[in-house]
C-alpha cells in the first residue's frame, strides 16, 4: 500500500507540473492578448487623428465626429478595464504556482521522511526488535 501511495504522489506532482505548464502557457496568451489590445488602442487614436482631419474639411461631420470619439473612449476605458483584471488574473496564477510549488517541496520533504522512517523502522526490525515491540498489531 505504501509503494502504491508514492506512485500516486509522483503522479499528482506530475499532474501539478503539467498544470503549471499549462498556467504557463496561459499566462503567455494574456500577455499576447495584451499586446494586441495596446495596438487597438494605438489604432483608435490614429482614427481619432484621422476624425480631426475630417473636420478641417466637413464642419458637419462633427456631431458624428464627437459621438465617434465618445465611444472610442468608452471602449478604451473597457479596455483598460479588461487590462486590470488580466494583469490581477496573471497574480492570482503566480500565487497559485508558488503554492504548488510549495507544496511539492513539502511534498518531497513528507516522501523522504517517509523513507526514512521505514529504513529506520526496518533497521530496527533487522536488529532483533519484533514488531510487536514497535506498537504494530499482531494479526491473529
């Protein structure tokens, strides 16, 4: 039963791995995705300019023109808004890797005081001690 549970934690160590493989990755998307909002940004002050250049040759454009701006800052504001949460997305992940990372540690830590104990416990055994002298039950 003791083989058994180690295989078991070195496969949900793997399993933890491949996740952070995985949040890894995902947090390279945002970053992605992040960049390509900048460039929309960049793209909608370009058409802003190009808004102000139609003015000069269209006075009645501008009606148009300030309702076409007023939703342009709306979505940059959502945009910034989509950017803040990302980047408390990205946070949260760091903290859960560095808790699984953590818990590998310790994980490591418990599997080698686990081997320890036994060779202790089996030394002991090889030295004369019974086991009943070691608190184990003795099946009838």
């Amino acid at each position: 039963m003791l083989n058994y549970d180690i295989t078991m934690l070195h496969y949900d160590m793997r399993i933890v791995s491949y996740d952070i493989t995985m949040l890894q990755y995902d947090i390279a998307v945002l970053f992605y995705d992040i960049t390509m909002l900048y460039c929309d940004i960049t793209m909608h002050y370009y058409d802003i300019t190009m808004h102000y250049y139609d003015i000069t040759m269209d006075y009645y454009d501008i009606t148009k023109l300030h309702y076409d701006i007023t939703i342009l800052h709306y979505d940059i504001t959502m945009l910034y808004y989509d950017i803040t949460m990302l980047h408390y997305d990205i946070t949260v992940h760091y903290y859960d890797i560095t808790m699984f990372y953590y818990d590998n540690s310790m994980l490591n830590y418990d599997i080698t005081e686990l081997f320890y104990d036994i060779t202790h416990q089996m030394d002991k055994t090889k030295s004369g001690v019974l086991p009943s002298d070691l608190n184990y039950p003795i099946p009838e």
